[in-house]
C-alpha cells in the first residue's frame, strides 16, 4: 500500500483527479504534445467526473479502478517509471523478469490510485506558469497547487516525459511538498529487490493491486 504522509495523500488524491477526464474529451480535444494544456484542459473536467460518479462509486468502489484504468492511465509514462523505480537493479536482469515487473507496477499504480481517490473530498487546484520546454527538451515540470481550505495549500509538481517518435508527453512522476513519490517507492523497494529479486516484489505488487478497493468508514 502506498505509505504517504496525510497531508501529501490529500495532495495526492487531488493530482489523481485533475488527469481524470471522460474518454470523449480526450479523444477530441486533448493534445498530448502540449503538456501544459493537456493537464490544464483534464483538470476542467476532472472534479464534475468524480462529483457525478460519487453515488456509483461508494455502491461500487472498485468502479474506480476501471476509471483510472480508462482515463487516468494514458496520460500515465507506468513504463518509463518501472525503469526508473528498477535502476540499477536492471543491470543484468533476465528482460522477461523485467517485463512481468513493469506490468505489475502498473496494476499496482491503478489499484493504488483508486484507492486514494476514495479520499476526494471536492479540492481544487491552482497552476503555476506554463514553462518554457527548449525543443530538444524530453523532460518537463508542471507546477501546482491545491487548495484544500481549511488545510494549508500543497504544493506539487508533475514531471512529464516526451515520447521520441510521437512527441507525446506523459507523467512519470510526481514531487509533493519536496518529496518525489517514485525517489520514495525506489528507496523503499531497493533493497528487497536487491535481495529477494525482481519476480519476487512482482509478486508482491501483484497481491498488492488484487486488493479490493475500500472506503476508511468501510474497513
């Protein structure tokens, strides 16, 4: 399970909401060569998704896990992150083991996704500037901040990847309040990478994103 501090889960759940956004619109509208409208036009939709979904979702809270899957998932780089999060331990690694890791962070990422979003308790959110990407650029942040009165505002930052050959961009990370949320993922599971292997925490990661999803008041 993802072991945040509350504050950053608030944070969080807010993030997830604003890369929510109906299948319809995306297709139409949503250039993904340009990062910072892309979010930007998501994060109009992205609280009416959820505020009309809310009735279906506490009957059936696993109904989020099919939202993210649909809608948060392709503005997602679960690849490029899996990598990241493996980093040294991709040195002589078998690439099937490989292959069954980065598909099982993936699932993990959905079911932990889901899971946070239980916590949608209507924020908002607030950008920062746009940046300015040079052209050979293949990185990029996106600045925010969410608003969460009574509580302080959070600040957060995407990190965004370009894709090469179809110059889409996707986020592959995510900074809150100073601390990236993939940096802390890799410290955790290094070591037991390093010992167990990297069958070993698909395994777990697989067990992990099988859970069902639950609201506190239900648990």
């Amino acid at each position: 399970m993802l072991k945040m501090m509350s504050h950053l889960k608030i944070g969080f759940v807010a993030v997830m909401a604003l890369l929510i956004s109906t299948q319809a619109f995306a297709d139409a509208t949503i250039d993904k060569t340009q990062p910072y409208q892309m979010m930007t036009q998501v994060s109009e939709i992205a609280f009416e998704r959820l505020k009309s979904e809310q009735d279906n979702i506490h009957k059936d809270p696993e109904l989020l896990k099919v939202i993210v899957e649909e809608e948060l998932m392709p503005y997602v780089n679960a690849q490029y992150a899996a990598l990241k999060l493996l980093g040294p331990n991709l040195k002589g690694a078998d690439r099937k083991d490989v292959r069954v890791f980065i598909d099982a962070f993936r699932k993990y990422l959905v079911s932990s996704y889901a899971q946070v979003l239980t916590q949608y308790t209507d924020q908002t959110i607030e950008f920062g500037p746009e940046p300015k990407i040079k052209a050979d650029s293949r990185i990029t942040s996106i600045k925010v901040d969410i608003i969460d009165t009574p509580r302080p505002n959070i600040k957060i930052e995407f990190k965004l990847r370009k894709d090469k050959k179809s110059g889409e961009w996707k986020a592959f990370d995510m900074v809150a309040e100073g601390i990236s949320l993939l940096s802390s993922k890799q410290s955790e599971w290094n070591t037991k990478i390093r010992q167990d292997g990297i069958l070993a925490v698909a395994g777990e990661l697989e067990k992990l994103a099988a859970q069902p999803i639950r609201f506190e008041s239900n648990k």
